[in-house]
C-alpha cells in the first residue's frame, strides 16, 4: 500500500512508499531515514503521527488500522527554524553531526550493504557479457556443441537480470521474481561448473595418457596416413595430426577457464541470493524494537550528551509503554526519580519523552504511590506551563491517571499547590486534554476534602465555567460537558453562593437546550438553574433573559420525568416574585406551563405547574415579595435538591455519593 509521509520541515518534499499492513513503524521510520539521507539530513529526528495519534515502533500499521493512501506526518523534534537553514544549506547540524548515535551506525551499514548490493549487480553483469566471448572460443574445441549450451545460459542470464540501484531500489518487471531468477542462475551455473570441470579433467587426462601425439589424435589420423602416397600428403597428414594435438590442449585451457568463471558466477549468485534476502530498513528495525538494558539507558540520560539523551529517553518511554515488567524495573532501578529530573530539562524534546515516560509508568496504581511520595506531583503541575502541547497533553495524562485510581493521591495535588497550576490549564487547554481536565476536577470536587478547598476558592469555578465555554463553542465535547457541569453541581452544594459571582452562567446553560443534544447534560444544567432561582438575583438574572422561554421549550422536548419536575421547579420559581409575572406573561411563559402541565402524568409535575399558572393569574403579591430569600437551608455535607410540596424547594441532607456519577444522580428530584 502507498503511504504518504509529510514533514513540516520539508514542506515542499512528499515522500511516497510502499509498504505492507504488516510492515512495523519502525520499518517506516527507517525507510524515511534512507530518504533523509539522501538528501544530507540523515539526523533529522522526528516522530511519526497519524490522526492526532504518535506512532510507537514496536506496532504495525495494520493494528493502528492505517489504511492506503494514508497521509502520515513527520513531527520534528528540533528547532524548526534551524532545520530550514539547514535544508537551504543542504549541510546537517553541526551538534548533532558530531555525534553518531546507533541509529546512524546502523543507517550507514545499511547504506554500505546497499552500495554492495549495487556493486555486485554491476560486476554480474558485465561478466556475464564477459563470458559471451567464450561462446565463440567453444565453437573451436573437441566440445563444439557446449557453446549451444553456454549461449542458451548466458541469454537467460542476461534477458532475465533485475536491476538494482541504492536511490532507485529495483528497477524493472524481473525484479519481481529476482528470488526466483538467483536460485535458477545459481543451479545452472552450478550444473555448467559441474560440466566444464569434468569436461577439463578429461582433456587433460587424455594429454596425459600418452606422449605427442595424443592416442586420439593417432586414431583420427591413422587412416590418413595409410592413404597417403606422396610426401606432400604425408606432411597433410601430419600438420592435421598437430592441429588435433594443439585443439586438445586448447580444449583442456578453456574449460578449465570457463570453470572457474561458472564457478565465480556460481560464488556471486550466492552472495547475491544472500544480499537479496536483506531489505532497507532491516537493521534498523531491530535495533529499535529490541530490549534494552535499562541501567545502561539511564545513565545515558543521566550523563549522556543531548544527542544521547534524547534518544535514551525515548527508548524508556517505548520501553515503558510495551509491557508492566518493564514499569516495574523502572521503578526498581530508581528511573522515576532520573525521569523527573529530566522532565524539567531545557530541551524540550527530552522533556517530552520523559513525561510520556512518567504516564506510561503511572497507569499502574503501585506505581502511582510511589511517584507522589517523591515529589512528583509538583513536577507534573509544573510541566503544565510548558509551551510543548505534547509535553503538556502527557503531563495531564499522568495527573489524570493520579487522580481517578486513588483519593488518597488527590490531596498531593492541593498540599503541593499544584492546584494553581491544573486551574490555569483549564484556560488554554484543547481537544483530548479538555475532557481530562474536566475528569479532574471532577474527581477533587467528588473528594470531599478536596472539595471543601476548591470550595472556598473563587478560582475552580471560574477555571470551571471557561472550560465549560470553550466546549460550548465547538462539537463533540458531550462528555466533557457533562463533568464539567457534574463538578459546578457538587461545588454547589458545597457552597450555594459559589455560581452566583458566575455572570454568563446562567445564559450558558439556557444555551445548552440548543447547542447541545443530550438528556443528561440538559438535566445537569436545568438543577443548575434552579440553584440561581433560588436567590433573588440569579432568579431576576433568568427572568431578565430574552430567551428564558425558548430555553425552556427546547428542554421539554425530553420525556425524563426528573428533567420535566426541574422545569416544574424553575417555572414555580420564576412565577413567584409579583413584580416580573406581566412580563413572563407577555413571553409566553403561562403557555409554556400549560403545556408542561398537558403533557406529563406525573402528580409532582402538575402541582408545580398548576401552582406557576395560579401565581401568574394572580394579582396578589406573594409572601416572598415581602421577605425575599437570600439562599435557602445550606448543608455542610453532600446533598441534593428535593421538593418537599409545592410551595418550597429546600435542600435537605443525604450520604455522600458512591459513584463518580453520583453528582448526577443525589442531586436529583424526588
């Protein structure tokens, strides 16, 4: 299959190869190096990625489901700017060229067998047009009818040669069967080696067997002699004699020439047989798949130079990421603390790998404790400053990581004051690490002691509400959404007057009934709005809104009872100030509560919806409009909203939840 693989920095320079599903990343990875090379950046260190995903070596591009024509990018590790004025050049950085690491060691091998390859091809060749000479030389030996044979192999030979160069690679339609052709080439020269050997040994026996003249000479002139007459025919017959004499010892010569050159054409068939067998990418393939000793690792990136560090880190982070021994032998040999120190390197290409590392370590939960025992917790928040987004997307991995699998490690973020640092990535986070982040906080806002922190702060939930905005803003974020809203919800009941100092909140989630299409964030964000309708100000802030009425009619598109009785609630509410029941009369509101009340069977919804038409029917002032609540009965502990009659919305004590989607469900209406 035809791959395409991109560089930014070779914008204008595609390469197109062809590999296998079963080929690995590393085969690709190699196969780029020789293109590299090619055009003097052989050095040139990069990562492969494929729909946002990077590309580890030991994996094949069937299991990443890479399919033809697929478009793969090359990621540079370096400077880019310094990669483009080396591409003018045409030179490799000075640095790095001055040291050779494996990769290139075994680059340059490849290269030099290659070269040989191209080489020997060449030499072939031209010997065999060589031996088209002997064929003409056969037709004068005692062996005539030979030259028939040897022509006949000689054409074969050179009508069915692949062509091999080390930029082209093969070249032709014989190439595809080149297996074939060597094995085929290498019998037939055997088998003429075989004849023209024993074809020698004859003629040289027979010179052997007698004085001048030879015994078969004797013969084929015997009846010349018993006919000659004269002197003259006499000395015919001799001159033949001599002439039989000197075409056996010709004979006898080449033969044993064309021995030895069926037998060098038999020895470079065989070399060839065996150089085919190598393929581009072969030798680097293995060294990058294979094992490393992990003690010897470490100490290059210890005191390795840059050069060596990078590429030792990179091999403990695939090392990590092929299997849970290789984890614990990190651990074992005190590689998480080389790591964290390495993580906060200047290079930023180190940096990456060692935090990728650092995840990779710490999807184990044995793992994990160990790691925040020995500070690295702080490491990790630090690492969310950085500019790398693939550095910081690592980072948060291993936050995320720390923080679902224990709540005893939840604390170490708040005791390193890491916490400011996850809250400022909350602002210009994206894609993948958004819903990471929302999992986070979701998970310390569940904690209860990391609760009562983030609730006494006004910072989480303002992080919280620009996350929420962002993923508004784009498609595909139901998920992260739906945390998001689930950790507002538990700071809320931690804290009532947490979302008041919240000014777009309220709008937002009116918003959310048209940007987004699931029951379950509409039910978060409608217990939300009854949280603002309880106070005074946020109750005024909704009826002020222009689309209060529309928001509402496009949540009551869903059936689920719990959504229906928070509509129930909120229109309750709303209706309930004397001074705000014209207005909602004139957008539509008693409409809206008819409807409600037409379409549901449950009792609690009715009672709240009959209650919401008799205040907006009504031109008496309530008892609220006399005393106006603040905020209603406040728990210290976890607890959910409950309707007790139709008349109030208190909120009442319960357990705390049991499950990380228990802010959904103990915030319910009963």
């Amino acid at each position: 299959m035809l791959l395409y693989i991109k560089n930014k920095a070779f914008p204008e320079q595609t390469f197109v190869e062809i590999f296998t599903p079963t080929d690995s990343v590393a085969r690709v990875r190699a196969i780029i190096l020789h293109r590299l090379y090619e055009i003097g950046h052989s050095h040139h260190q990069f990562r492969l990625k494929y729909k946002d995903k990077y590309l580890r070596d030991g994996y094949t591009l069937e299991e990443y489901r890479i399919l033809n024509n697929a478009v793969i990018n090359m990621i540079p590790l370096d400077d880019l700017k310094q990669w483009n004025i080396n591409m003018m050049l045409h030179q490799p950085e000075k640095d790095n060229s001055e040291v050779e690491d494996c990769v290139q060691q075994k680059l340059k091998i490849e290269v030099d067998y290659l070269n040989r390859r191209e080489l020997y091809m060449s030499l072939y060749k031209v010997m065999l047009m060589m031996q088209s000479f002997f064929v003409l030389l056969g037709l004068f030996t005692n062996y005539w009818y030979f030259s028939f044979v040897y022509l006949f192999v000689l054409y074969v030979s050179l009508h069915f040669c692949p062509s091999f160069s080390r930029t082209g690679g093969w070249i032709g339609k014989s190439s595809y069967r080149r297996f074939e052709y060597i094995r085929a080439m290498a019998g037939l020269f055997l088998l003429g080696m075989i004849a023209s050997l024993t074809v020698f040994g004859l003629s040289i026996s027979k010179l052997n067997s007698s004085s001048y003249p030879t015994v078969a000479c004797l013969d084929s002139t015997a009846s010349c002699f018993l006919d000659a007459q004269t002197d003259v025919q006499i000395a015919n017959c001799a001159t033949k004699q001599q002439r039989c004499y000197q075409t056996s010892v010709f004979t006898s010569i080449y033969f044993g020439f064309v021995s030895f050159l069926m037998g060098l054409s038999c020895a470079i068939t065989l070399y060839l047989f065996r150089n085919f067998q190598f393929t581009a990418g072969d030798y680097i393939e293995k060294y990058l798949t294979k094992s490393r000793d992990l003690k010897t690792l470490l100490e290059m990136v210890k005191n390795g130079s840059l050069f060596e560090k990078r590429s030792a880190t990179f091999e403990i982070a695939t090392m990590a990421a092929s299997a849970d021994d290789n984890k614990l032998e990190i651990v074992h040999e005190n590689g998480l603390q080389v790591l964290i120190s390495v993580a906060l390197s200047e290079d930023a290409t180190t940096q990456e790998y060692a935090t990728e590392a650092i995840a990779e370590c710490l999807t184990i939960p044995a793992i994990q404790d160990h790691f925040v025992t020995i500070g690295g917790v702080k490491s990790l928040t630090a690492l969310l400053h950085v500019k790398n987004r693939r550095t910081f997307h690592q980072a948060i991995t291993a936050l995320y990581y720390i923080t679902t699998d224990s709540d005893h490690n939840k604390m170490y973020i708040v005791d390193y004051e890491g916490l400011d640092d996850l809250l400022y990535a909350c602002k210009y986070c994206d894609g993948e690490d958004r819903e990471m982040l929302a999992s986070i906080l979701l998970e310390l806002t569940y904690f209860e002691k990391t609760r009562s922190v983030l609730a006494s702060m006004n910072t989480p939930i303002e992080s919280a509400c620009q996350l929420l905005y962002k993923c508004l803003e784009e498609s595909g974020y139901n998920s992260t959404i739906a945390h998001i809203l689930q950790a507002i919800e538990l700071l809320a009941i931690e804290s009532p007057t947490v979302i008041l100092g919240q000014e777009n909140l309220p709008y937002q989630l009116l918003e959310i009934s048209s940007t987004v299409q699931d029951s379950r964030i509409w039910l978060l964000a409608t217990k939300l709005l009854v949280c603002f309708v309880q106070n005074t100000e946020g109750r005024e802030k909704l009826i002020m809104s222009a689309n209060l009425v529309d928001s509402l009619y496009n949540y009551v598109q869903n059936n689920d009872v719990l959504l229906l009785r928070t509509l129930a609630t909120i229109c309750l509410q709303v209706t309930t100030p004397f001074k705000h029941r014209e207005k909602l009369m004139n957008d539509g509101m008693h409409d809206f509560v008819s409807l409600l009340q037409t379409t549901c069977n449950d009792r609690e919804v009715w009672n709240s919806a009959e209650r919401a038409i008799e205040n907006l029917q009504s031109g008496k002032p309530s008892a609220e409009d006399e005393t106006p609540k603040k905020f209603l009965v406040h728990s210290a502990s976890s607890s959910s909203i409950s309707s007790v009659d139709s008349n109030t919305i208190i909120i009442s004590r319960r357990p705390a939840p049991t499950s990380r989607d228990g802010a959904a469900s103990s915030s319910g209406y009963r």
